[in-house]
C-alpha cells in the first residue's frame, strides 16, 4: 500500500471484484481506488478456475508480482494458483474458497485490521458471506446483473444477500425503485467523474488530432447495449460528421454486423481502447458527446460513466433519455427516433461552448459528482455500520466539498 494512513485503520475492506485490476476500468476502480484513504483496502484478484490455473503454471511457473498502484491504503492481493476456484466437489469448492479468503482476510491482518468487511461487487460472491471470516458486509450494485432485455424479478439468492448485508450501496435510480426497499441500510450513490482530470485543459491525442470536425464521439466500451443500428444510420445520413468510437469492443450479440458496417464508412473512425489516463483527452476534444444506446428495460438501470465526464469536459451531449439521465434534461439533448438525433446534433454542435455561462451550469453538476464526494458517502455509510467512533472521522461532504473547489 502506498503511504498515507486511512482514517479507520483498524477496518480492513475486503474487495470481491469479477476483473483483475488491469482491466477496462469500471466504477469499482474509482471507488475502491479512493477508499484506501478511509479503510485498508485490498482489491482480491479472481481466481482462475482448475484448468486456466493448471495451464498457468505450466506455461508460467513463476508469476511476476501483482501491481503495485501508488495510492492511499490501497492493495492487490493475488491468490495462490494452487487454490482455483472450483465448483465441485461442494466441500473442495468451498474449502479452496475459504483459505483464498483467509490469505487475503491475514493480509489486512498483518496491516493493523482488526475487522475485516467484505465488499461484494456481484452476487455470485455470497458464498462468501458464509465463510466466518467477515465482520461486516456491503454489497454494491451497479448493474442489473441478469443483463436482460426486459425487466427480471429479484432471484431469490440476490434477495438473500440484500436482505443480510450491513450495508447495500445502489448506483442508479430505476435500481434504487427495485432494490433498495429490501435493506434499511441502502444508499444510493451514482456514477461519478474525476473532476480535476476531466475538467482541466488538456493537449489533443495525435490520433483524434487527424480526424476531421466535427466530431460526434463515444468513450467507452462497445457493446450491445449500444443502438449500433441507429449510429450506422446516423454515420449515412450524415457524412460530413466524423463519428469516433474510443474503447474496447466487448461482447456485441447479434450486433456484430453493425459494426462492421461502421467501420466501412469513410466518416467513422474506431480508435481503440486507451488507458484510463488518456481518456479525458479523448472526451474533450470531442465536438459532441453521443450516448446512443437502445433503450430497454437493461438500459433504464444504467448509470453511464460517460455523462459527468462528458459535463465536466464542457462537451454538448446528445443521448437517449435512459431513466439515469433525465435528470439532467436541463444541460443534455434528448434523442429518440433517428430524425430526432438528426435535430439534437445539429442543436449540439451551434452551442456556445466556450462561453462560461453555457459551461457553468454542466460542471456545476459534474462536480457534484466528483468520485472524492461519492466516496466519502460511501465510507460515511461503511463506517456508521462499523460504529460511532469512527463514523466521527469521517469528513463531512460540505468540508470536502469546499477542499475541491479550492
């Protein structure tokens, strides 16, 4: 871990995460990243399971060290190869469960913990929950993790982990209506932006540098959730647009045709993934920020981490109204039908962006959603769980806020 004691040293967060630590960037990253100032916090790589692990140690006997991020209370913790995940025998499964957990759980130990909280980032870790290593437990949601077009019921084995966790951290509103009755315990607490980054002036990456204006650009993974179809047609009937795809392609179902029909169009330009750190650049030298994506019941869950980045950046953002986003139905361009997005582009790209009182108002709510703000409610909620003594150390949000803008 870095230098910098947490606040709470004597509470050690245990993060069950789905994705190694260098992988595309999700709001677990923000958070957990920020929250070694409150708690010790170790980041679990997942295991592989039985067969990835064997061919790993095979092909490489000696794995290199995990990162070693430079932040505040923050850690990776790999667990051995020789414990994968298994999934049966039951016994076996959660006996290797259990001592990965336990590795991790004296880590923290070693580090001053004297309570250890598991942080569930999906519902497949509640077995965790039964090992008896944890004395306080929060599950954060932020996604409707049955990824499913049209609206689910609660499975029963979410339900339970909702129902029995200490604390239930929710990130959009729709999931707030569905979710958040079941646990007194259940904040809400959006996606955010890193204000500074995004916010401040920054020089044009070489490769966008060569794209013509204007420029209609997404960050982001591209995925089915997307309107592929509409941008394809969006991208016809506009060639004078150059439409900039800036992300990793993820998993498209059965809109992988669309894509290739994309990248055949003279005027759309896949610039691939890029480090976290390159992305503000990215989205400011946009002309317009374009959040396109279908609109079902999945995508009335999201919280898309692209808007208050895109506000901070002082970019005009034309979207889908998406449940998430009608909040912010004052500073964004709402587009449905294809004539719509027509109209809301043409709206977008005659704003007077370089004038501060357009500006204003967008980076206002943008700093309001700061990822230092979210978290510091996040470790406010963590921390009242684990008693008033260290509830009290915990910096009110109005002082942090003040911090930020000074």
């Amino acid at each position: 871990m870095a230098e910098g004691k947490p606040l709470c040293p004597e509470i050690g967060v245990l993060a069950l995460v789905p994705d190694p630590w260098d992988s595309v960037w999700m709001p677990r990253h923000y958070v957990l990243s920020r929250l070694g100032r409150y708690f010790p916090t170790l980041w679990l790589e997942p295991s592989p399971d039985w067969r990835e692990a064997l061919r790993s140690l095979l092909r490489e006997p000696r794995l290199p060290p995990p990162p070693r991020p430079d932040l505040p209370g923050f850690a990776i913790h790999r667990p051995s190869r020789l414990l994968p995940r298994l999934y049966r025998p039951a016994p076996l499964a959660r006996w290797t469960l259990r001592r990965r957990l336990a590795g991790a759980c004296a880590e923290l130990r070693r580090r001053g913990c004297r309570s250890i909280l598991a942080y569930l980032w999906r519902p497949e870790f509640a077995p965790a929950l039964q090992t008896g290593l944890f004395d306080l437990s929060c599950y954060h949601i932020d996604d409707e993790y049955s990824f499913a077009e049209r609206d689910q019921p609660i499975p029963p084995a979410e339900r339970q982990i909702l129902e029995s966790v200490d604390q239930v951290i929710i990130h959009s509103p729709a999931l707030m209506d569905k979710k958040g009755q079941l646990n007194p315990h259940t904040i809400q607490v959006p996606n955010g932006v890193d204000f500074a980054r995004f916010s401040a002036p920054v020089a044009e990456p070489a490769d966008l540098a060569a794209v013509p204006h204007p420029r209609i650009g997404y960050v982001g993974v591209i995925k089915v959730q997307l309107d592929l179809e509409k941008l394809d047609r969006l991208a016809a009937r506009h060639p004078g647009y150059s439409f900039v795809l800036v992300g990793p392609l993820g998993y498209l179902g059965d809109k992988g045709g669309f894509v290739q029909s994309l990248r055949k169009r003279p005027n759309v330009h896949f610039l691939g993934h890029k480090p976290v750190t390159d992305l503000p650049a990215y989205t400011r030298h946009m002309d317009v920020a374009m959040l396109c994506y279908s609109q079902t019941d999945y995508t009335n869950f999201i919280y898309p981490l692209k808007i208050h980045e895109s506000l901070a950046s002082g970019v005009p953002v034309v979207a889908t109204p998406i449940r998430s986003l009608q909040a912010f139905a004052d500073v964004i361009e709402f587009a449905t039908e294809l004539d719509d997005w027509s109209a809301a582009l043409e709206r977008a790209l005659a704003m007077p962006v370089e004038d501060p009182a357009w500006q204003a108002p967008r980076r206002a709510i943008a700093a309001g959603h700061d990822w230092n703000l979210l978290v510091n409610r996040i470790a406010r909620a963590l921390a009242e769980r684990a008693g008033p003594e260290f509830a009290a150390r915990i910096p009110a949000e109005d002082r942090l806020r003040q911090e930020l803008l000074t």
